[in-house]
C-alpha cells in the first residue's frame, strides 16, 4: 500500500512524462465527451467563479473557456509538463501548480469540478474537505469519474501505478454527506463515468 507522498509522486513522475503525448491518446476523445456532457448538464451562471482540479493540459477549461458566459477560470494540477501544454493553449485561464490535497482557498468558487482525475488523488478525504472550503455558500461540487467496480479497479491498480481508489456511487454519496454537502445528484455518463454533484 502506497502512502500519501509516495502516490504523488508516482503521479508527478507519470504526469510529467506523457505531458507531450497525453492529447493523443485514444481516450482524450472519449474524456472531451464526459466533459461537455459534464458542462451541458449544469446551467452554469454567467460570471461564476469556476476551478478545475486537476486540470491537466485544460482541456475542460477550454471548453469552458468557449461558453463566453465571462466565466473566471482556474485550474490546478501537480504536473509542470501538463500546465505547460495548458498555458498554450488556454486564453483566460489562470493556472497553477499544486494538489487537491493542499489547496487552502476559502469561500471563493462558485463551482469545483473534478473530471477523470479524482481516483489519482492521494487522499481523496481530505481533498473532498478542501474543496467544500473553496466553495461559495451553494456553491456547486461536480466530481465526474470512472466507475467501473471492484474487479476493473483491481486492473487499473496494475496498468496505472497512480491509481489511488476508484469510488463506488454509494462511496461518492457517503464522502459527500460526510463533508456536509446536501441537494447530492448522481447520474451516469457513457456507462462507465458517474457524476456525482453536491451543494454547500
């Protein structure tokens, strides 16, 4: 069992690595769709304050980016080589580099979105945790992962090293309710993403 420091750094050292090659991959295609499904589910208010964690090369916050609904953008993400590749091709985004675990904003986000990156957090309580503090009061949690079972998380511990622990649908409800968040909402996306949304 990996701790804390030690995933993270495994996570950092693969991130870094496939930066260059990360939107080639077969799946980017595939996560582009989760996102837009993510972003069309969500009537999101003009000039809202948003953060994506774990924001990789931005291809969410460009999505964003294209609603022109003057959102104020931000991203955070533990890997250099991928907030390199955002910085290019994002316009109004403001990144920065840092972990879901050591965030300390307070009261300053209308939204916080988590896509396809939620299983890589080293400690996904305390993550959790920190962004309920980022938020707005009613601000909205959206944490869109894969969702797959026991057996396929069992694989994906083999083929991805940075693999923490993928949720179940009842584990994402408990972790929500336990860090107070309310008016919880899940829904499937694409068979094997669950959306998971929380109000503060």
């Amino acid at each position: 069992m990996k701790d804390n420091d030690e995933l993270k750094r495994i996570n950092v050292k693969f991130f870094n690595k496939i930066a260059n090659y990360y939107d080639f991959f077969l799946m980017k295609k595939l996560f582009t769709l989760v996102q837009k499904k993510v972003i069309n589910y969500l009537n999101i208010k003009k000039n809202s304050r948003i953060l994506d964690i774990g924001c990789g090369t931005g291809n969410f916050l460009s999505i964003l980016e294209k609603k022109n609904k003057n959102l104020k953008l931000y991203g955070i993400d533990i890997s250099k080589e991928m907030l390199k590749i955002a910085e290019t091709r994002l316009k109004s985004s403001t990144l920065l580099i840092n972990s879901a675990e050591e965030i300390k904003f307070k009261n300053e986000f209308d939204y916080v979105f988590s896509t396809e990156a939620f299983h890589h957090f080293s400690n996904q309580e305390k993550a959790v945790k920190n962004f309920y503090n980022a938020l707005k009061k009613n601000g909205k949690l959206i944490i869109a992962d894969v969702e797959m079972g026991f057996i396929f998380n069992f694989i994906f511990h083999i083929i991805e090293p940075g693999n923490n622990k993928m949720s179940s649908r009842e584990e994402f409800r408990n972790l929500f309710k336990e860090n107070n968040f309310k008016n919880i909402k899940q829904k499937r996306i694409l068979l094997i993403f669950l959306m998971t949304i929380g109000e503060k």
